[in-house]
C-alpha cells in the first residue's frame, strides 16, 4: 500500500528530529518544506499537526514550530531539581532571574512560620533540562537562618543549605494542581499563554523549621507526576 503523502512528509520529519535536529531546535518553515517535498501546504501543515499532537513538535505561538525537550515523569518526593534531573540522566540548569531581600507579606509570613515585616529572601529561577526551559520557580527563605545566602551560588540551594549553614532539609508538604500560564509565565517557559502547567506548592523543612516556602511552574508537555497508591480504610476481603 502506497503512503499517502501526508504520511510521507510526516515520515520526512520524523527523520530529520531523529538524525539532525535536538530538542529546542526549530524546523523547516512551511514553506521551505512545500518547495523541498514538492507538496501543498496544507499536506505539510497536516503532517506537523500529527507530530504536535503525538508531542515530537511543540508551537510556539510567534516563533514557530520546535523540537520538544525531554519530559521528565517524576515520583512524588523530596529532592533537589538538580538531583532529580541527574537521576534521570538530564544535564539541570539554572538561570536566576532575581534575588533580593524584602520584607514578608501576610501570606510569605504565614507560610514560613515568622512575623510580617520579617526580612525573607525571595529568589526566582528558571529551571532547564537539558537546556530546554522545564520549570519557573519563586522561593522565599528566612534571611535570619541564611545571613548572607544572597552572595551565595544560588544554582543549588538545599546542597547551599547543607554545605554553608549546616541546614539539612527533612520534610516537606507539597500541593499539585493545574493552571495556565499568564503572560509572564508563558515568556519565561518559552510556551503559548495559557499553556497547560502544573503548579507545585511546596514548604521544607529542617526539623521543626521552615526553611522554604516555594511556587514552581513546570511545563505539562515535559513534566509528569508518578504516584504509588496503596489501600486507605478495610482491609482487602473485608466487604463495605
């Protein structure tokens, strides 16, 4: 049986993602590929659309069409992002975007267990796997455990915590939920606004500390949560 020429140019860039291109990398515009395949564009539009619906493409809205970067299918507990990458063989980044000292509000106060008005630092990074954009990030840590945190590398925090202040983290409580990317959120990802994220809202602690009060966005297209789920209530065989 003949492919057809969807199939055929589908085939084509399948190909080129496999052998030439990396995650991140654009494609052939529309028209580069109509004049090289010698197909109409609406074959080529066809045949990119089944590549973005089976998540080998992304678009991006103003910028094209790219590669999509590594997804990450992560296991419910407490680690660093850099160490979570590496376990699954992705070389982490980080790009901080700001850093700065600021007085606690009302909901930072509460979250971190301290007065409001309490100097807390507040940093935002963006996170990357393999270079590709995986996640943005705010976290607020109270300046009195961490006096001079802000010259410090802020890559890396928890091993910071452990290696400058002798501050080990030991538990956390982490909600998830779903959301869209705003405006802001979307130009830092690198995705279309209301693009579908996940949400984690995470407090660590040290003991009986709060060390951490964290937002963090991550990408759905790159980014999965994995659960165990065990038996809550009767045990098996017990009739309800």
């Amino acid at each position: 049986m003949v492919a057809t020429k969807r199939a055929q140019v589908r085939s084509v860039l399948e190909r080129l993602i496999d052998v030439e291109l990396h995650p991140g990398d654009p494609i052939p515009s529309e028209r580069a590929l109509v004049d090289k395949l010698n197909v109409s564009r609406v074959t080529v539009r066809q045949a990119i659309s089944d590549l973005v619906e089976s998540g080998a493409l992304e678009r991006v809205h103003g910028k094209g069409t790219f590669v999509t970067g590594p997804q990450v299918d992560s296991q419910l507990h407490l680690t660093s992002f850099s160490r979570e990458m590496r376990a699954r063989g992705l070389e982490p980044g980080t790009v901080v975007l700001s850093a700065t000292e600021i007085e606690a509000s009302d909901e930072t106060a509460k979250g971190l267990r301290v007065a409001k008005g309490t100097k807390v630092i507040r940093v935002e990074r963006l996170r990357t796997a393999d270079a590709s954009p995986m996640a943005y990030e705010i976290g607020y840590y109270p300046s009195q455990l961490f006096p001079g945190l802000l010259g410090r590398e802020l890559g890396t925090l928890y091993d910071v915590f452990a290696s400058e202040y002798d501050v080990v983290v030991t538990s956390g409580e982490q909600t998830v939920r779903a959301d869209n990317a705003d405006g802001h959120v979307a130009r830092v990802l690198g995705v279309a606004r209301r693009a579908p994220l996940l949400v984690l809202e995470r407090t660590t602690f040290a003991g009986r500390k709060v060390v951490e009060l964290s937002w963090s966005a991550y990408r759905a297209d790159r980014y999965r949560l994995h659960m165990a789920l065990t038996p809550r209530g009767p045990r098996s065989g017990t009739a309800t």
